[in-house]
C-alpha cells in the first residue's frame, strides 16, 4: 500500500494536499514591527537624541552670533541678512527642542563652540563667510541622517530645515560678491 489515506470517495490523498474539514492553514508569525529601528537601517532613539542635540547646540551658536554680527556691522544688507539668519536658527532651535521632548529626551542647554570661533573673526564679511561654512555643515549632517530618520513628520520637519539652510547660504553667497 501507499503512503497516503483514503477519502469517503475512495481516491488516495496525498498526505500534503488540501486540509480536511477542521484543518487550517498556518504561516509563521511576522513581527517586523518589533524589529529595532536599527535592524531597518534607521537611527534609533538614541542617536536621534545625540544628533538633535548637537544640530541643536548648533543652531544657538548660529542664531547667537548672526543676532551679534546683525548689531555689529554698519551694511545694511549685511544687517538684514543677518537678523534673517537670526529668526530662522531660532526657528530651528524651537523645532529641535520639541523633537527632542517628543522622544523623551533633554534638549541640551549649551552653545556650541562655533559661536566662540566666530566671535574671533572681527571682519564682518569674513565672518559672515564662516557662518556660512557653519551652515553647511549643518547641510551634510542633515543629508547624512535625512535616509535614516523613519518618522514622517520628523523627516519632513529636517527636510524643511535642510532646504533653509540651503536657502540661507545662498543668499549669503549673493551677500558677500
């Protein structure tokens, strides 16, 4: 005889064919959504946490030294840009703050060093041209950890802050020839 079993017709049946009235399919569990952010390729909470603190950090040495340089220099073009670059890194720091209490974190009370080293540079175009290089690195940080920001909002907020620094270094750039 066969490996297999007789049905009420009297056909052999595979033992791998359909299941029997009461048996039922089954797939494996997927838990894909318990998965570690990190396993996907997205920074987790932890590394969102250090780096907002830092771009944090940042934005206050820039929006310093940009209110600063506003009340210093006589052009004013340069004064006007200045108090522009002013508001949005202050704009910037609000965003950063409620990211970093929304993951439960700290926001950091420091003033990165950035705002020192500018404060060095007594020419007002050649500090303007260092803020400048200042917001381009704020640039690459965000285009590094933009792909692994899972979030959507928060994507979209970084991605709207990307676009204004671009935004301000460029108007810096017409500023300055």
């Amino acid at each position: 005889m066969t490996n297999g079993k007789r049905g009420d017709t009297g056909n052999l049946q595979a033992e791998t064919e359909q299941p029997q009235v009461g048996e039922a399919f089954s797939s494996p569990v997927c838990y894909a959504d318990e998965m570690d952010e990190r396993y996907s390729g997205y920074a987790d909470r932890d590394e969102l946490l250090t780096f907002l603190n830092e771009l944090l950090e940042a934005e206050r040495a820039g929006a310093k030294i940009a209110a600063r340089t506003a009340t210093e220099t006589s052009d004013a073009l340069l004064r006007s840009l200045m108090q522009e670059v002013q508001r949005d890194e202050a704009h910037w720091c609000a965003i950063l703050s409620k990211w970093i209490a929304h993951l439960g974190g700290a926001a950091s009370q420091r003033t990165g060093a950035f705002y020192e080293k500018c404060l060095a540079i007594s020419d007002i175009p050649a500090r303007i041209a260092f803020i400048n290089r200042g917001q381009g690195w704020v640039v690459r940080k965000l285009r590094e950890k933009l792909p692994r920001m899972r979030d959507d909002a928060m994507h979209c907020d970084f991605t709207a802050m990307l676009k204004g620094h671009e935004d301000n270094i460029a108007k810096a750039d017409k500023a300055l020839r």
